[in-house]
C-alpha cells in the first residue's frame, strides 16, 4: 500500500499561504452500513483526527454532501447494480486515493454468494415483485471496476486497523497494517488451538488477521471474515478438512463473508460449491 504523500503536514494549497486540510470523503454501495459505523464508533479519537482533516462526504453522520474531489475517499460496499458501476467510476474520477473498507467493498461480501446462482432465480426467491429489482447478475468488489489505492478488510473493519489508517493518513506516512494468520493473534492470546484441541474446523491459518481472533476465543473456528492472507495454503488446509467431513461440508467452509476472494472462490468450486447447491440425489435400490 502506496505512503498518502498527497496529505502530508503542511501541504500547501494553490492559492494560500496556510496548510490545506485533506478532503475526505467516505461513501456506500451494496452493504450493512457497519464499517462506516466502526468510524463513528471511534468517538474520542474520531475527534482528534477530525481536527486534522476536511469530512466533506458521510452521509451516515452528516448531511454535509459533496460530489468531489477528494484527497481521499473510502469506500463500503460491494457493486450491484449498472447505475453503482456508473457511479464508482465517477467517484474514481475525482479521488486522489481510494481505499476499499470492509468484505463487501475488497472481496463482494456475503451477497456475492449469490454470484453461484442464476440471478432471477435469487430475486423470485428474496423479493415478492422481483421484477422491480434491477441488479448486476455478480455482486462483486470495487476493485474489479476501479483502480484500488488501499483496503481495510473485515466484516466489520477492525478499529485497531481503522485507527492505523487515519493517523497515517494525517501524519503523512505508510500504514503498518500485518499480514498474518489469525492463528499468530490466537497465539499472542494464549487461546488453544479449537482446530486441534477440539476437531473444530477452522480457517485461522489461511485468514489476515484483525478481529483479535474473538471466534477461538470463544471456543469457535474462524469465518474467514478478513479474507485470504497473502499466500495463504487454502488447498492444504481444504485437503485437511476433507478427512472427516463431506467435499460439500468443506466448500461450505470457505463459502462465508469473503467466498469471491479469489483463494477462497477456487477451493469452494473444487469442494462442491457454496450453500444450498442442490446436489444430485444418491441412487437406492429403490429407486
């Protein structure tokens, strides 16, 4: 992830001789709403860096709106629809940076599930009127559509890393943001392994790491919700899980907040696909 050089202290704007604030802008497509609420949730903090910057944009907190441009511009959410496509191309237009925030925005979120199933079959099945539901026949992430600068993954975001960001970004410098397996944060917790202690399946070693490892914490495997580390061995740990359960149990593993993430997407495809595939029926002598 590039350095925010376009914000560094001290930035002189074109037509004055006082610093200029950094325009922020922070947006929505397909999603909860629940990564921009871990901005608000920063509360004391989000203040601090308030002070720091110009919050042009985030209807979720303010009725102040702008069209742009932006220094930066986050945003939640996965692309859905053909007027999302139109519209996260115009924002590209007018962003210095983007950055993606949350499992819709970087990786389709758990709506791309879907991206298995024929579409209409889905809206007959959700909508009473379906035919007055418009939408793309994939949900997917915004970096299939648009240049991505930087992404805060999670479902939701973690603070720890949210708060990382910004105070690189006001500061002038690279975010440090790990990369690791969640098993790592299960370690530094002293949490007992649940995949070998108690057979649980688990994808902690194939998972990036934010959330603080809470699942094992309490005594539960991994979802998956950060996403596919870098390099991550999803076809190790997939033909590990697969000696005691079915090849459907195991692609339904993989099959959760992150499915489209492309290690994840590959080994759901390899081990019967996502939930509620209908699966042909076993033939009896009944039959």
């Amino acid at each position: 992830m590039e350095p925010p050089e376009l914000i560094t202290p001290g930035r002189r704007g074109p037509r004055s001789g006082t610093p200029q604030r950094p325009r922020i802008g922070i947006v929505k497509f397909a999603s909860c709403d629940g990564c921009q609420l871990t901005l608000l949730d920063l509360e004391d903090e989000l203040l601090t860096i308030a002070d720091r910057v110009d919050l042009v944009e985030f209807a979720e907190a303010t009725s102040r709106r702008s069209a742009g441009p932006f220094d930066v511009l986050f945003v939640e959410g996965s692309i859905s629809t053909a007027e999302q496509v139109q519209e996260i191309a115009r924002l590209r237009a007018v962003s210095h940076r983007l950055v993606t925030i949350g499992a819709c925005a970087t990786a389709g979120g758990i709506q791309a599930i879907r991206n298995w199933f024929d579409p209409d079959e889905v809206r007959a099945a959700v909508y009473p009127e379906p035919t007055y539901v418009e939408s793309l026949a994939q949900a997917r992430p915004v970096a299939d559509f648009v240049a991505v600068d930087g992404e805060l993954r999670g479902c939701p975001i973690s603070p720890g890393q949210l708060r990382e960001f910004l105070v690189a970004l006001v500061t002038g410098r690279r975010p440090q943001l790990p990369d690791e397996a969640v098993c790592l944060e299960c370690k530094r917790r002293g949490v007992v392994c649940v995949a070998v202690a108690q057979g649980i399946p688990c994808l902690g070693p194939v998972t990036r790491t934010g959330c603080g490892a809470i699942c094992p914490a309490y005594g539960r495997g991994c979802y998956g919700c950060f996403g596919p580390r870098e390099s991550a061995n999803t076809t190790s740990l997939a033909r590990w899980l697969s000696d005691d359960r079915s090849a459907a149990d195991v692609g339904r593993l993989f099959a959760g907040f992150t499915a489209w993430s492309v290690p994840f997407r590959a080994t759901i495809d390899a081990y019967g696909g996502p939930p509620g595939q209908v699966l042909p029926a076993k033939e009896t002598d009944d039959a």
